[in-house]
C-alpha cells in the first residue's frame, strides 16, 4: 500500500516540475514575406514599435488630483506621475531637480 502512494506522489512531483518548466517568450516583432519575384527571393519586412510621446507638462484641474501627506498635489497619467508647480499650476513630469526647486516643496 505505501508502494502505491510513493508511486502516486512520484508522478505527481515529476509532472508538476515538468508543468512549471516550460518557458514562453512574447513576440516583439512582425515580420512579413513578400515575394518579388519569380525566382523565389523574397524581402523582409520588419515593423518596428513605435515609442509614444510623453507630455512633460499637462494641466489638470485640482479637485481631481490627489495630495500626499505633506500637502503635495499629484496626478497619475498612464503610469508616470506629475507633480504640481506652486507658481504657475501647471503639472510637471517627475525629475530629480525638483527636489532643489522651491515651486515643488511642501509648504
């Protein structure tokens, strides 16, 4: 009876190892075979990403940005955060300088 359940759990261990080896990669790029000629010779055609545009300055109205603890406004957008300038109330995307700029600091 034990000889069954060592068997039992051996293959269970054996299969859930082989389960959780398997590797998947995404595809980055498309590639497309178009065929010129005759003669079989054939071009690639590789599209490649195009990189969004990111805003380094955008206008937000207050009510819908959030504050932090020390009374900061911030706004989330798209995964990067920008954070308010006291002077002219526009929001600016994060940068280290903003730490020396007084139009950034807490009250």
């Amino acid at each position: 009876m034990n000889s069954k359940y060592f068997a039992f759990f051996a293959i269970l261990i054996t299969a859930v190892s082989f389960s959780c080896s398997k590797k998947t990669l995404p595809v980055t790029n498309t590639t497309a075979v178009v065929n010129t000629n005759a003669d079989a010779t054939k071009k690639v055609v590789v599209k490649k990403k195009v990189r969004e545009v990111v805003p380094k300055v955008i206008t937000v109205n207050d009510l819908s940005a959030k504050k932090t603890v020390d009374g900061r406004l911030y706004y989330d957008l798209e995964g990067r955060r920008y954070w308010r300038n006291k002077i002219d109330g526009k929001y600016y995307l994060y940068n280290k300088g903003m730490y020396k700029n007084d139009a950034f600091k807490p009250d």
